[in-house]
C-alpha cells in the first residue's frame, strides 16, 4: 500500500508541475494569524498523514462565503481575474486535531490542477480564536482562466484514515468569458482580444474594394475574408507593422456583375488565443436602392411581386417535368470526373500509425505506394526516412514535421488500429504496451511519442482540419480509435478513400449541382491498378492471419526485449545490408550492368554498387538494381564511384 500511495505521489507531482492552473507569486502567501502561526504550501495534492494511522482526525470544514471571481494585480502590476476562497474550521472539539486545511482547484476542461496547504505550526488549544469567532482562513491568489469552470474542494488536515468517512466540502466556480465587463479589462482578456474595437469599413470603386478596420494590441497577424456569394469570395494575410489600422484591396474584375452584397470578415491572432480569436464580422449593401452601405435596404420594389410570380410558375414547371422524366426513365444526378492533375505545390500527408504486426507494416507501405503513384501526394513516412531520423532522434523528427505541416495546407493521416487503441490506454495508465515490431525496427516506437504532440491540438477546434482520422475496416474497427479523436470525422478504407484524397488537396466533394469523382481510387476501382491491387492484397493477407489467429496481437505484445531476441535469434548467414560489386569489363565506351535482388526475410534492405573505375577508357557506367517480380520491396540504391 505504501508502494501505491508512493507512486501515485509522484504521478500528482508530474501532473502538477505541468499543470497550467497558476498562483499569484509575489507578495508570498500568508496565513498567519492572531493565536496561530501558519505557513502556505504549494503541494503536490498528498500530505504525510495519508501514510500513517491516525488517533485523531479533524471534521470537515465549512464554507465562510461562496468561492467567488476577483481581480488581483500579479507580479508585473497587470490586472488578473483570481478565485476568492473563504472557510472555516467547525466549532467542535476536533480542533485540537486540526494541524493543517488544504485548498484543491480542478480545471474541468483538462483535469490540470493545483494544491495549496495551510500548515499550522502551533496546536489549537480553544475552539474559537482570540477574537471569539470560528477559525476563518481565506485564499485569493489562484488565477482563474476566462471561460472556463473549476472545481474548488477544502479539506482539514489530517484527512481521515483510508476506509472511514471523507470529510471535504466542494464548490463548482464558472469564470465568466472575457466579454464581461468585470473581467475584460485583465491582461489574460486583453491578450484575447477583449478590448479590440475593429470599426470595419468598405469602399467599393470600380472593380476594386477597399476594406478598412483597425488593429488591435497583442497581434500582428489579420486575415482578411470578403465574400459576395459561394463562388465570389477571396482572402488576404496582413500583418500590423506597427500600425494602429490597416486596409486591404480586393479585385472585383472576375466577380459576378450582380454583387452587391458584401460580407466581411477579419480574423485576428492574438497571442492568447493564436488561431482560435473570436473573428469580426459585417455586413455592407450596394445595391440600388439603397442609401447607406451598412444597412439593408428598406425600400422594396413592387416590380419584384410578378417576376416572382413568374419564377414560381417556372419553377412548379420544371418539378412536374422532372418528376414526369423521373418516371420514365429515372434522373442520374450529375458526377464530375476530377483529374488527377500534378498540384502547383505537391501536398504533402504524413502518416502516424502503430507497428502492429509485419503484414499490417506492409498495408502502410501499400498505401504510401498507392497514395505516391496513383494520386501524385508526396507522403511522410517513418520507415523512408530513417537516416535522417536516426541522426535527429524520433522526438525532433516528430515535432519539425509537424511544424512544417501547420505553416502549410499539409495534412496529418492517422491511422487507427488495435495497437494504437492499445498504446493509447497504456498512456492513460493501463500498463506498458510494448510490441515485438516496434523492438525488432531500428526507429522503436514511434507512436506514442507522436500522441503526446498532437493530443493537445485536439483540445480547440480550430486545428482538427490538419487532421484525418481513418482505420482499414477489414482488419480493424471503430472500437480501435482512441477517444480524443472520436470528435472529428472518422473515415473508413478503403471505402472512404475518395474523401480522403478531396481532404488532401483541399477540395470539396460534393458542390452545387454536380458531385466530384476521381477515376481509379474509389473502393471499386482502386484495385484495377497495379498499386492498389498490391494494397488490397497486402490487407486480404492480414485478415486472413487474425481469422487464423483469433489472439494475434497479444502474441505480439511482450513484456521485454530480451523475449524478441530470444525468440527471433540473429542470423549471421542473412545480412540487413547487401553490398552488391558488378564485375566490369573494359574495352567498351559505355558498360551497362543489372543487379537482380531477391528478398527471404521481412527485412529492409539497402543496396550500393560499388563500381571500380580502373582504366581510362570507362567513360560512363548505369547500374540498374531489378526487384524480383513477385515481390514488393521498398529498395534504395545508391551507385558510389571510387
């Protein structure tokens, strides 16, 4: 039990130290008063008392006045919003075992918390204090997070032994949002934006309209939206430089002669909220008719009444001609074939996914084939990239791909599986999940360092477009998808590959009149090509192994490495690296030599010729490394001159 109790200590620690709920340093707390000397501690949530029996516990405390939103000034003499805490002991006799209280604030939103313990350092001898009131005591250096809810529990020190009655009292606190107006004047509100006034404007002369709006303090970046209709619209980036209001132009020359109406949107990046600000929007009317551009206008035409009259008519018109057509012949809805045509910038995806078994490894590198050869998506993975990897290290390697991708429309493909659902609750604390795939390959494990970067984007909104979620239904299942991403659209292959593809290239699927298709990867027809056909193959294979072997992957779970070794002995006759040395024979120009590599083992293998250039009439020598027909390989070749 002590073991436990120990463990779960240091787990508190962690979680507190990096928790983001704060306290108010300067000036130190104190709890000292009148009859009783006092010191404030910032705790780790666990007292000494839990590890022993105690005589003599206190009772519970009660509240003095409901836990309540202030506002305090920091160290830096800025305004922040704090949570005001009052309590008291009870007026009975447990208060000669009184030695301590302890205040815990639990933020809802993500489970940070925070602890602070009042230790008495003299014993309570009377009930009352000096004064002849309870014992009162008082907390107003938390600092509450606007838009959020905590919360607030007290409880008196010791706290009873394990088994008897818990004594605590407990309150729940909602932070007002920063639009309040007794909060929007802090600095945590005013770094979101609270005090923005972006007073927009639109000057429209000729084919050019001139947005004007004004900039605020804690962000530099703004972009600009101006929309007339779905197909009528455009967007700028512009930075502050130091200006207090800036303009953006928009050509009008492609848009519809009929726009008149104008939307206007400008998002700002405050460093509080950085891409999640709450934007500002209005609207502006040029139509004739109408006097002021900010308001619609209130004249209405009388001529309108007959067009419209007439509209309608057409209107009933065409439904019954349809619905006659319909019953003839029935109505195809219109399908627009898109062309797999090569992007201005090839986009990029990059691939998380769990080394559940060998044939599950072979799906991934279908799909990268498939995804490079057919589709023209240039894809990040792992297993092609090891070199630079091993020189950065995994951590570095994650976090400078993920960089790239948010600076761009990249995408991020995670693919779900029974090991990532298992790695998943290991991080949750269900026990160590090591995998003998993830032992036998030269990168370790991959994943789970790839979830501790991505799971706080899935916290906010505005980052689940750089992210798809999908899992192969023919060897896994929904159930395998952990809980963060279950928020977001779940996509099934390869019957949802289609909607992948559009996610890529940032294009919808299904617009006004007509539905987009692309020809050869819808889950019909990507297996008449040669890489998909490899694809389905390699996922036909791994589903006929877990039909076969119902507890597979807890064959592929271990609890050490040593097991790995022990089970799969190296082979010294088989080598991970071939040095393939074409003989070369002088006397020609130009000397073509083919290399042709099989492939026993499940291995990775990298293949350098090595040509020897001895004589001076060699003037040019093409090595051409084959691969065995029957086999798909992932090869590098890399001729060296010496």
């Amino acid at each position: 039990m002590d073991l436990l109790l120990c463990r779960l200590g240091w787990i508190s620690f962690w979680i507190t130290l990096t928790a983001s709920v704060r306290i108010l340093e300067i000036p130190p707390i104190n709890c000292t008063q009148n009859g009783l000397k006092c010191t404030a501690v910032k705790s780790n949530c666990l007292h000494s008392s839990w590890l022993q029996f105690m005589d003599c516990t206190p009772t519970n405390p009660l509240w003095k006045s409901e836990p309540e939103v202030g506002i305090r000034m920091d160290e830096n003499g800025d305004e922040v919003p704090v949570m005001v805490i009052n309590w008291r002991a009870q007026i009975d006799g447990s208060i000669r075992c009184l030695n301590g209280t302890q205040v815990h604030v639990l933020k809802l939103s993500n489970n940070d918390h925070f602890c602070v313990q009042f230790i008495f350092q003299n014993e309570l001898k009377n009930m009352l204090n000096p004064d002849g009131n309870a014992w009162s005591f008082s907390l107003d250096r938390i600092v509450a997070e606007p838009g959020h809810t905590y919360m607030i529990s007290v409880s008196n020190l010791p706290k009873p032994n394990i088994g008897a009655d818990y004594y605590h009292i407990a309150k729940n606190l909602s932070v007002p949002e920063c639009s309040d107006h007794r909060i929007r004047r802090t600095k945590l509100c005013q770094q979101k934006g609270s005090l923005w006034e972006s007073n927009i404007n639109l000057v429209v002369s000729g084919e050019d309209a001139t947005i004007h709006f004004n900039t605020g303090n804690y962000s530099e970046k703004y972009v600009v939206f101006f929309k007339c209709s779905e197909n009528d619209k455009d967007h700028k980036s512009v930075m502050k430089e130091n200006q207090t209001s800036r303009s953006v132009t928009f050509s009008l020359s492609k848009w519809s002669p009929t726009c008149c109406n104008f939307n206007v949107e400008v998002q700002p990046f405050f460093v509080g909220c950085e891409n999640d600000c709450i934007r500002h929007r209005k609207s502006f009317s040029f139509c004739q008719g109408t006097d002021d551009p900010n308001v619609q206008p209130n004249k209405f035409p009388y001529w309108v009444i007959p067009a419209l009259g007439g509209v309608l008519a057409l209107v009933v018109a065409c439904f019954f001609f349809l619905v006659c057509r319909k019953r003839r012949k029935g109505v195809e809805p219109l399908i627009h074939n898109v062309n797999l045509d090569a992007p201005r910038r090839p986009r990029k995806v990059l691939i998380l996914y769990s080394l559940d078994h060998p044939l599950y490894k072979e799906i991934v590198l279908k799909l990268y084939a498939f995804l490079k050869a057919e589709c023209g998506i240039e894809v990040i993975l792992d297993l092609l990239d090891t070199t630079w990897l091993g020189v950065v290290g995994r951590m570095q390697w994650l976090d400078w791909q993920k960089q790239q991708i948010e600076k761009s429309s990249d995408k991020i493909l995670i693919l779900c599986s029974r090991g990532i659902r298992a790695k998943w609750e290991a991080m949750c604390g269900n026990g160590k999940v090591l995998l003998k795939e993830d032992v036998r390959s030269s990168m370790g494990d991959m994943l789970t360092p790839a979830l501790s970067l991505i799971i706080p984007d899935f916290l906010g909104s505005a980052s689940f477009g750089k992210y798809m979620v999908a899992y192969f239904e023919d060897v896994s299942s929904e159930q395998d998808i952990p809980g963060p991403f279950r928020i977001t659209v779940k996509y099934k292959l390869m019957k949802h590959f289609e909607e992948i593809y559009f996610r890529i290239v940032d294009k919808e699927k299904h617009e006004p009149g007509r539905i987009n298709r692309v020809e050869g990867i819808s889950q019909d027809e990507y297996c008449k090509r040669p890489c998909g056909k490899a694809l389905q193959d390699a996922i036909d294979a791994f589903q006929a192994y877990q039909v076969e072997n119902p507890d597979w992957f807890e064959q592929e779970c271990v609890d050490s490495e040593e097991e790995v070794a022990e089970s799969y002995p190296v082979d010294t006759a088989a080598n991970s690296v071939l040095c393939c040395v074409p003989q070369l024979k002088e006397g020609l120009p130009i000397l073509i030599n083919e290399v042709g590599i099989l492939r026993d083992t499940e291995e990775l293998y990298a293949v350098t010729p090595l040509v020897q250039d001895e004589g001076e009439s060699l003037l040019s020598c093409v090595v051409l490394p084959g691969v065995h027909p029957d086999n798909y390989q992932v090869l590098t070749s890399q001729p060296v001159i010496q």
